[in-house]
C-alpha cells in the first residue's frame, strides 16, 4: 500500500510539490482530487502556444546562428515555457486541492494551507485568514467520534 502512494507521488512530482495530497484519507481521493485539479483545454492550449512559441525561436536561431543553435533554442525554450506553466498552474492547483480537503472534512486554511485540526479561534494563526466556525465544531465531532471507538 505505501509503495503504491510513494509510486504515485512520484509520478505526480513529489511530497514537496504539492504536500496537500498527503493529507487526504485515502490514495484514491488524493488521485481523484489532483485529477480534478488538472485543466485539460486550458493545459493543451498553453502547450500548443509553447510549441510553437518555441519553433519561432528556433527558426530564428537557426538562420542566425545555425542549425544546432536552433535546435538548441527550441529545446531551451521549451523547457521555460513548460516551467512557466507550472508556475502558472500551481496556484490553481493547491487551491482545487485545498477545497476539495475540505470538502472531505479535513480543515485546512485554504491561502496557506495550514491545517487547522485543534483551532479554537476561527482564524488561521500562520496567515491571520478568518474561516468557518463551522470546521471547527465539525473538527471536534470527528476528533470525539475517533476517540470512542478506540
């Protein structure tokens, strides 16, 4: 089982990139909430742009510089702009990710992504974010619930 989750996280870019995915109940919720986080029209739009982007660049090397710088400016412009999308995305992502961690009950500040479990202020103490009262109540009935059964 924990092969499988350390498989599945590094197929995803690891712990460190998107540290939200650990905290989720189950391997399959995790998967299913980055699937989700994920655009598809937007991503392969961006892609496409960055291809050919990149091919304008190489064109324009190549005459200038020759063939290999060409290939050499396709290649390293392609990398930035991959980087770039995944600075662009990131943001998105942690925030889908965030949500849907709340929508499985687990309480987390959703700019920072502080886990809020044994708050009793409704306000984040990493960033000052007020939140729902309500998650802290709801924190309370799944910490008592856990307790009895043991």
């Amino acid at each position: 089982m924990r092969n499988r989750r350390q498989r599945f996280m590094k197929w995803l870019g690891g712990w460190h990139r998107h540290p939200e995915l650990s905290r989720f109940p189950s391997d399959e919720d995790a998967k299913k909430a980055f699937q989700g986080a994920t655009p598809k029209w937007p991503f392969f739009g961006l892609l496409f742009a960055g291809i050919m982007f990149a091919r304008v660049i190489d064109d324009y090397a190549e005459r200038h510089a020759g063939k290999w710088a060409g290939i050499l400016a396709f290649f390293m412009t392609t990398l930035v702009w991959a980087e770039l999308m995944v600075f662009l995305l990131r943001k998105r992502i942690q925030r889908h990710l965030r949500n849907s961690l709340l929508s499985h009950g687990v309480p987390i500040c959703i700019p920072c992504g502080y886990d809020l479990r044994g708050q009793t202020e409704p306000r984040c103490p990493e960033c000052g974010t007020s939140f729902d009262p309500a998650l802290l109540d709801e924190t309370e009935k799944n910490s008592t619930n856990g307790s009895d059964e043991s």
